[in-house]
C-alpha cells in the first residue's frame, strides 16, 4: 500500500477533477506484476493501467488501491467490474470513495463478483494524499493550502515595497513544485499589479504542471499588457469580478467570471470556491496578497499553509503577511498545528494543517 500510495503521488496536480490514485498488482506468489497512477486529466484510472500491465498474471492477485475502485459508467467502464472480470482474488482499498456515484457501490460490487475485499490499510495517508478530492466531493470546494513567503517577524516586503526576493532560490523551486501539485493558484489583483507575476511551474521538467491561474479583481484592473493576459492562450486564467466588463481581457483568452460580493464588496471567496469545484478544481494554492490571506482565513477557509521564513527582520513599517482579521481575541483566531519542518538554505518551512 505504501508503493501505491507513491505512485498516487505522482498523479497529485494532474489528476483533476479525478482522485489521484495509485495502484499495485500482485500475484499470488509475492511479486509485483502490475503498478498504475492516474494518467493526466483522470484517465485512463490507476487500476486499468495496472491491469494491462499484469495481463493474464491478474488472475487469483491482490490488487492495493489508494481509494475504492469506480463502480459507474462514464468515459471507461468501471474499475470494480474490469478488475473482478480480470480475475483478481482481493482487493485492498485504503479509503471509501465518497462521490456519490461510487460511496460503498465498487465494493460491493467486488463483493458480489466473488473479490475478497479489505479496507482501510493506510487510510490516514490516503486521506491526506487525496484531501483535495475529498474536499471537492464532500464540501464543494477545494483543498486550500496558503502560501507564504516572510521574514521572520512576519512580513513580506519591506518599508520601501521591496519584496523580491524574501527567499531563497531553494525555497522558492520548492514553492514552484507547490504550484506542480495544484490545480490552480489564486492572488488579487493588487499581487499582480505590484509585481506582475506569471505564476508558472517553472521547475525544469516540469513546466507542464503549471496550474490554472486566478485572480479576484473587483475593479478589473488587471491590463491587457500584463504577463498573465500575455500568456493566457498558454496558461488557462480566470479573473473573478463583481463588475461589468472584461472584453479586452477575453480577446487575451481570459475567462471573465462575474459573482457576487461580499460585505466589503469585493468578489465573495465562497462564490469563487464554488465556481472552481463546479470546474473540477480539488487543490487551489493561494499566494496572496495580505488582503487575500486574511479574507481566507476569516471565514475559515484555509485548509493548510506553507510558511517560508527568511533569518531577516523588516519591522512594523513592513508589510504584513495578512491583513487585520475579523478575530479579536485569542479564543476566536483561527488555529493550525505544525505537521512538517524543512530548511531550505538559510530559510525554514513549516506547514501547517488547519486544527476542526
């Protein structure tokens, strides 16, 4: 279960808005015939692409699944019945699948098809492997994990709005390889306008895994000149607004998404969260800025973070790394705990997951 879950791994980022699942074949005398990940866009599924592996050696195996195996009909048919069809003895799946379709049905559809079948080996990794998924389906959102970039004393430029760059070139591949394993990264306008980012993977190898690109911008600030709507027939992009308008950034290839505000006015992360499930986003990376993070964070919408921290202090007349939030006492500020450290150079990560 431990190598399909690596294998799960891989198809992090590039499943959507299929589970990344990983899937391991073995025959009845202990070795590894078949192994399978989610191709790219969710198909073809891990288990078929671990069954043409094994061919005819499938026949009386254990098949190790990272999530229980599809039981509908849809662009392939389904995993439950093509791995009872090809024979396999067991089938050990980490997690139940949630989705509706599925929820209980592909197990008992082993069941029925004589396939022994055991659950949960693994199930906290699976879960957390595939939270983005899991958030899509049981929620209507996806995972959201918040990136930032800071000096120690928390902020993330300097007086002078200096704030390239805060980290170093180790920590910042690593937050490249963030943007790998997501299927979308969100910043306001106000990011975009200060530093004109293109908000690219751009690890060598892997400059096809960069994700969709969004922005909130209420006004429609964003120009047509800018390094996002130059390379918007390149990169999918959506801007979300509360206004009227946005035809010179749809001749750019941008797609334009009017949805409500919220009490300040500004396009409502709830609307924006929804309109990105409905598209099949399971993971959104936000990187700001301190305006973004706090309107996250205010409604309980921050899933995970992914502090970097520079050995260099800026001071009260740095910009902070989030805005004044709606919390004024201890008891209601939002609360995460540590669950990884890394050194990256001189700077440290430390990522956080959200405490229920």
């Amino acid at each position: 279960m431990r190598h399909a879950l690596a294998l799960a791994q891989r198809a992090v980022g590039m499943a959507a808005p299929n589970p990344a699942v990983g899937c391991v074949i073995v025959s009845s005398d202990g070795a590894v015939v078949g192994r399978g990940w989610t191709a790219r866009g969710g198909r073809p599924h891990a288990e078929a692409l671990a069954l043409k592996q094994a061919g005819d050696l499938a026949r009386g195996a254990t098949a190790y699944i990272t999530l229980e195996p599809c039981a509908h009909y849809g662009e392939t048919p389904p995993c439950a019945a093509i791995l009872a069809e090809a024979g396999i003895a067991r089938v050990v799946a980490a997690i139940d699948d949630p989705d509706p379709r599925v929820n209980g049905a592909g197990l008992l559809r082993l069941r029925d098809g004589g396939v022994a079948v055991t659950t949960g080996v693994g199930a906290v990794e699976a879960a957390a492997l595939n939270a983005g998924f899991l958030a899509r389906v049981c929620r209507g959102r996806p995972l959201v994990t918040l990136k930032l970039a800071q000096s120690i004393d928390g902020r993330i430029a300097s007086a002078s709005n200096e704030s390239k760059w805060i980290t170093g070139p180790e920590a910042r591949a690593f937050g490249h390889l963030l943007r790998a394993q997501s299927d979308a990264i969100l910043v306001g306008v106000g990011t975009v306008l200060t530093d004109d980012p293109e908000l690219t993977c751009r690890i060598s190898g892997l400059e096809d895994r960069s994700p969709m690109r969004v922005v909130l911008d209420t006004g429609l600030k964003l120009h047509e000149g800018s390094k996002l709507a130059q390379t918007a027939n390149q990169v999918p992009t959506l801007v979300f607004t509360t206004s009227d308008g946005g035809d010179v950034l749809r001749e750019r290839g941008i797609q334009v998404i009017k949805v409500c505000r919220d009490a300040r006015g500004r396009p409502a992360i709830e609307a924006v969260l929804a309109e990105l499930a409905e598209r099949g986003t399971t993971r959104l990376l936000v990187e700001g800025g301190a305006a973004i993070h706090a309107s996250f964070l205010d409604r309980g919408l921050a899933d995970r973070i992914e502090v970097f921290s520079n050995p260099a202090i800026l001071g009260a007349a740095g910009k902070a790394a989030v805005d004044p939030l709606a919390a004024f006492t201890l008891r209601e500020a939002p609360r995460f705990h540590a669950v990884t450290t890394r050194r990256f150079g001189s700077d440290l990560l430390v990522s956080y997951v959200r405490k229920d």
